[in-house]
C-alpha cells in the first residue's frame, strides 16, 4: 500500500508539474513564434482543454480495463507528449503536445487516483485522498521550476527528464500486482454513478469551490495591481496559497478519517464563505493578499473530503473508483473555467463584490442543504479485525 502510495503521489505529481511549468516559458515562446495574447492563450490552456476531453474517455475506460491499464496509458501519453514537447519546433506541435498531456493526465490522475482508493479502507480514505492532493500541490509549486531551468538551459534536457520519469513510473506500475476487477461493470457507468445521492453531493462539493477558486484566480490579481503589488508579490500570493493549502490538505485528509466527511467540509465551506465576503473589502495589498490566500486554501481544503464521499458513492453504486475521480476531473475543470469566465464577465459589468458575494450565497445555501445530509457524512466504520 505505501509503494502505491508513492507510485501515485509521483504520478499527479509529474503530471501538475508539466501542467504549470509552462508559465515562466509563455514569453519565450511568444517571441520565438511571434504569438498574439490569444496563441499564447492557446499554448497555455492546451493542457487544460486535454484534461477536459480526457475525463469521460479515462472513466469509461477505468470501468472496462481496470485502473491499472488506465493509468499505464495515462504514463504513455505524458511520457511521448513531454518527450514531443522538449523538441517540438513549431507552435502547432507545443499546442498538440500539451493537449496530448492533458488527455494523458486525465487518464493518469483516474487511473492512479482510483486504483489508490480501490485498496485502501473507507475509514483511512480521506487521509490516502489528502496525502495525493498535497502531491499535486508540490507539483504545482515545481512547475515553474522546472519551466524556468527550461527557460534557462532549453526545453530538451528537463521535459524529456520529465518524460523519462513519467515511463519509469510506468514500469514500476506494471512491477505491482493490477487491483481486483469490479465485479459487474454497468453498461452505462456515468448513468449508474449520477443516481447515488453521495456521487451527486461530492462532486457539487468538489465544483462549489472550483468555481470560488476560479474567480479568485481572476480578479484578486487584477486588484492586486489596482493596489500597487508587483507582478512578483502577485505570484508569490499564489505559490503562498498553494505551498499552505500543500499542508493543510494532509490535515483536512486526516480530519475527514476522524471527524467524518461533514466536518471539514463545513468547516472549509463557511472559511470560504467568510473569505468571499471580505475580499471586495481591503485598501491595501497586503491584506487582501491575506484574505485571497484564505480564500484558495480553504475552498481547496473541501476537496479531500468532498472526493472522499464522491469515493463512498462509487464504491456504494458498485463501479470502479477511476471513474469517480474522472468526475472529480470534469465538475474541477468546470467550475474552474466557469469561475474564471463568468466571475470576470460579471465583475467586468457590475464590480469586482458582486461575483464575490453571488458565490457567498451559492456557500451559504450548501451549507445549509448540508445539515439534512448527515447519514451521508457520517465517519466511515473501521474494519473489524480478523
């Protein structure tokens, strides 16, 4: 169980790293291809547009080939498309390399993800859940990283490096013995999965706050500089916001375990909430800095206990654990494109408080629905040993 651990920690974390790695390489590549803002859009939004295409794809085919080979797809894709970047010598072959990433990722993050859940108890779900998310957060943290010794030395030496570790990861997964098969797979597997009450409340709980971190994402920074901040105090709120939410996603996993699913879920849903409804406020950068960090950690914090009953309703519908997490994919990668577009639409005619404070009620009514959910956000009985 810990090799699996690991094998998918490494796993969403290759995969978050190429994600952001292109972010200190976007004027480099505007200026080698004489790229508009919208080609530089294009180049920096392939990788997203390729996880959203992924998603349905991974969990039907979780259900009919198992995680294992899922994953080991997923590991070829990014393998050959990291690789294909490193050396690719026109736009249009950056832009297909990325897309090609995210498809991969989608595949990657299903497959491990599912496979990682299928074996591990209910009752230590939520921790193994939080374990992997702070994975994925360190490779976002890494990302720019490895973009700027790109920037630095070439794209050839690190991105086929990543490319080379995305196929030994592959090589140690087939090293393990594949998961046990569910039994019965259904003919219409996302149909199946949407009736179960706990499949519909995690994956709102995992949409509520992409859509808060989207329109986050997009005006605190405009405000930011509005206030005077730099570029570098923009990005360094944000890396802040990652490396805490980092930490605090191994405590939210372990409380989830402990609590029950309801209890960090309130606790990070009402923090948002709060958050949301300071952030029209500050005068001065630094707090809103402040509050905007509050505001990304505790909507992200919901996300391991709200996969984790997204997980419970899978299991209880009886279908591979990889398709709950290619739900997980698609309701994220939604709510975070929604956020981001319609939060900036909305601010853009009216003010920055009214996104803000639209979403503020959208916590507040989940909140409330979520005292008549309490059976389904109950502590997960431990197993009797023996």
């Amino acid at each position: 169980m810990r090799r699996l651990l690991l094998l998918t920690g490494a796993v969403v974390l290759v995969d978050t790293m190429f994600f952001s790695a292109i972010t200190p390489l976007l004027p480099t590549y505007a200026g080698r291809f004489h790229l508009s803002k919208a080609g530089a859009g294009v180049l920096a939004g392939a990788y997203a547009a390729g996880a959203v295409l992924g998603t349905l794809p991974s969990g039907w085919l979780a259900t009919r080939a198992g995680s294992r080979r899922t994953l080991l797809l997923g590991l070829g894709l990014m393998a050959a498309s990291s690789i294909g970047f490193a050396f690719a010598g026109s736009i249009a072959l950056l832009d297909a390399m990325r897309l090609i990433d995210g498809v991969g990722g989608a595949c990657a993050w299903a497959g491990g993800m599912g496979w990682l859940v299928s074996l591990t108890p209910a009752e230590q779900r939520g921790t193994t859940i939080g374990k992997a998310m702070s994975a994925a957060l360190a490779g976002v943290l890494l990302g720019p990283v490895l973009g700027a010794i790109a920037q630095a030395t070439g794209p050839r030496a690190p991105f086929s490096a990543v490319g080379v570790l995305a196929a030994l990861l592959a090589v140690a997964a087939l090293r393990m013995p594949a998961p046990p098969a569910v039994a019965g797979a259904a003919e219409r597997p996302y149909a199946t999965a949407w009736r179960e009450r706990r499949v519909r409340m995690g994956a709102w709980l995992v949409l509520a706050p992409a859509l808060a971190y989207g329109t986050i994402e997009v005006l605190a920074p405009l405000a930011l500089h509005r206030l005077g901040a730099s570029g570098l105090a923009i990005g360094a709120t944000f890396l802040a916001a990652a490396a805490i939410e980092g930490v605090a996603q191994i405590f939210a996993g372990r409380a989830t375990d402990r609590l029950g699913r309801g209890a960090p879920i309130r606790v990070g849903l009402a923090g948002t909430l709060a958050a949301l409804i300071v952030l029209p406020l500050p005068e001065a950068a630094w707090l809103l800095a402040l509050v905007a960090i509050a505001g990304c950690v505790l909507s992200g914090t919901v996300n391991t206990p709200a996969m984790t009953v997204l997980a419970d309703g899978v299991e209880g519908a009886g279908l591979e654990h990889g398709l709950g997490f290619a739900i997980v994919n698609l309701v994220w990668g939604a709510g975070q494109m929604i956020g981001a577009i319609a939060g900036a639409t909305l601010a853009g005619a009216t003010s920055d408080a009214v996104p803000y404070l639209v979403l503020a009620a959208v916590f507040a009514i989940t909140l409330g629905r979520l005292h008549g959910d309490a059976p389904q956000l109950a502590p997960a009985p431990a197993r009797e040993a023996g």
